[in-house]
C-alpha cells in the first residue's frame, strides 16, 4: 500500500476507515513505460492503493521494471492471452472492493484515486466513475490545449455510453460488486473490450463522470486503436453483443447506429487523418472502404460534415457540432 491522505480531504471515510482500492495495470511488451504507470500509483494520495502488474507473456523488459519495485507491487505472470484476459486476471489477484484500470503505457495523477473513489463513498449505487484525462505524447508531454477537448457527457442515460464511450481506461474506477453482477473484460473482443464493459455495467448501476483531467492518455503509433479493421470489426461485435440485454429494440437500434457512427468517426476516421499525409490519406481510406464496405454510408456523412465544417471555419462561423469543454 502506498500514499496518504489530505487532511482537508473532504472523503466520507476516515483514513483508517478507507476502503481499498486495486489498480490493475496489465503490460504487453510496454515494459519502457511501466515504470511511469507504477510510480504514478505508488505516489497516490489515498492511503490504501495497491499496484497489480500483469505481465501478460512479455518478451521484453518488463519482468525487469517489475521486480525492480520488489514488494511495493503484485506481479501475476502469465502466457499471452491478451488485454482483456490480463486484466481479468489482475482482477482476480485482487480482493479490494474497487478497482481501477490502467493500461502500462498510461500514467494518472497523484489525486486521482482519491479524488474518484469518493464518488462511490458518497453513493453505494455507483458502478463506475470514468474521468477526464489529458492527450501526452511518448514523453508524457501534453498535446497542445487546443487538442485537450472532450464531449460534454450528460450523466443519466445508459444509451449514453452506447452513443460514445466517454473515456480511455485510464483511471476508470469500478467497483468489484459491479464487475460480479455484471461481468468482467470479454476476453474474446480484439479490441472495445472497455466500452462493451462500460455498457453492461452503465445498465445495472449509477455511472458519474468526473470532467477534472487526472490521467494521462499516451498516443503511441503502433497501439490497437490504430489497427482501423481491427477497430471496425470489434465495435461491430461489441454493438451486436449487447442487443441482446436490450429492452427496447428500437431504442437500442438508434442507440448503436449513433455509437457506431460516432465511434468510427473519431477512432477510425480521426486516426487516419491524423497519421497519414498527401495521398496517404487516400489510400488509406481506399483501403478501408473496400476491405469493409459497411463504413461506406458513415464514410459519406463524416465527408460531406467534415467540409461542411470547413467551409463554416473559412467565413468563421465555426463548425456545427455538439458543444465542447476544456477540463481542468
């Protein structure tokens, strides 16, 4: 256990009555950022954290960095079995009675648990707290202010989270009951395994969404939101997978076409205009479309709203979109 607690912390617990938080930070040959991920949990500000590093059959150095912090952590070593099968497996070495998610290559302040597991404290019917966070480059340096923007969530609905995910797993804190009545990270998804998660249990217990930016979201070149089809195909998955806890069918449908639209807009289509250069951008696209011919209708309503936008910003009436905060 690592950190301390403000004494003009506002908590409805006490230190010695505060409830034990788990954070779970799964590695795949990440092992030259683990160390930052580690730290940042071990210099918490709430009295009772606790870092489990799941090497997740690493070839790199990651069985290193981990021992190197000897007993200030839990380590669980096992064969590749991918992310969510890593964090499932943290999970489980785990008895706390709320758990936080944190990809190694990702870092969360020092207030962060503190500040998060407060919400439960408040409320025994929160399942899940997800929270604001900053884009960082390799070097945990942030992207400039003007790329440090969110849509504003509105808590209430759980078609919200099936319309857009609102955060990364970085520093998304659940609670162990919700994740035993609604089930942990589908080890079978590729990739969305968090928001297929964050729908199931948004159904069942009250979800907060705390705007302060507490964690540190890296954008890597090679991670799995940059595999488009991969991408494509698992939300697919995740949208058809969670039809079946629907009570309303038609809801739902208008519910996931807005998801699908509004996920495969900004994880896929963003991505490729943001890495690709020249005619770059069109192959890429190209190569999309005829590999997954499905996106073809979203593909033509993102184009013509992305030049709509343009053309609102060359006679500087800004772009007709759902309004946007800063967090801080």
């Amino acid at each position: 256990m690592a950190g301390r607690m403000s004494e003009e912390e506002g908590s409805a617990a006490t230190p010695a009555e505060a409830p034990a938080v788990s954070v779970v930070i799964p590695c795949y040959n990440q092992g030259r950022y683990l160390r930052d991920a580690v730290e940042s949990v071990l210099c918490q500000t709430y009295p009772h954290v606790e870092a489990i590093v799941v090497n997740d059959g690493s070839t790199d150095e990651t069985a290193v960095v981990a021992a190197a912090f000897g007993d200030r952590i839990r380590v669980v070593t096992q064969e590749n079995a991918g992310l969510a099968a890593a964090r499932n497996a943290g999970i489980r070495a785990s008895s706390a009675p709320y758990v936080m998610v944190l990809d190694a290559d990702d870092t969360i302040d020092p207030d962060c648990v503190e500040q998060r597991v407060r919400f439960f404290l408040e409320d025994p019917s929160v399942g899940i707290v997800a929270g604001g966070f900053r884009l960082v480059d390799e070097h945990l340096n942030p992207y400039p202010d003007d790329q440090q923007r969110w849509r504003t969530p509105k808590v209430g609905s759980p078609s919200l989270y099936i319309r857009e995910a609102w955060s990364p797993t970085c520093g998304l804190l659940l609670s162990r009951r919700a994740l035993e009545v609604c089930g942990m990270f589908d080890p079978f998804l590729r990739a969305c395994e968090d928001w297929d998660m964050q729908m199931r249990v948004t159904r069942r217990f009250r979800h907060v969404y705390e705007p302060a930016m507490r964690a540190n979201y890296r954008q890597l070149p090679g991670s799995m939101s940059r595999d488009h089809l991969v991408m494509v195909d698992s939300l697919l998955q995740v949208l058809r997978k969670n039809r079946a806890y629907a009570s309303n069918d038609f809801r739902y449908r208008i519910d996931a076409f807005a998801g699908w639209f509004n996920q495969v807009a900004g994880s896929v289509f963003g991505n490729i205009l943001k890495e690709t250069r020249g005619v770059g951008k069109a192959r890429a696209f190209g190569r999309l479309l005829v590999k997954r011919p499905c996106v073809a209708p979203l593909f033509v309503v993102w184009a013509v709203r992305y030049v709509w936008n343009r053309v609102l910003w060359v006679f500087g009436t800004g772009p007709l979109r759902v309004r946007e905060v800063r967090h801080g």
